[in-house]
C-alpha cells in the first residue's frame, strides 16, 4: 500500500470587509440612505392610504 502525504493548506484569506458608515452630522453617505430609505416607505404608505380609504391625503388631513 501507498500512503499519500498530506501538504498543509493555508486557511483562505479573508478580505476585510467595507466597514459600515457611522452616523455622523451633515450632508453624509450614510443620512442620505437612511433618509431614502424613509421617503420609499412613506411613498408606499399614502399609496396603501389612499387605496384603502379612496380618499388622497390632503382630503384625509381635511385640508380639501
């Protein structure tokens, strides 16, 4: 019988990841997703609004 040798493998390399941004003040990278991610889910919100109530959102305030 023959053995086989085993070479010792290097474990892989992990590559840093991109480090998340950090809330800061001012006009950042990371305000600017946060606030379009708010203004997505405000737009689909007065969709479900006015599909439900049949009304648009100024007569809903009572602004109409």
């Amino acid at each position: 019988m023959t053995q086989q040798k085993t070479t010792p493998t290097q474990p892989p390399v992990v590559q840093d990841l991109p480090a998340e941004p950090e809330p800061a003040f001012g006009w950042t990278q990371y305000a600017e997703r946060i606030n379009g991610r708010v203004a997505m889910i405000a737009f689909i919100a007065l969709l479900l609004l006015e599909a439900v109530t049949h009304q648009d959102l100024f007569t809903w305030l009572g602004l109409r």
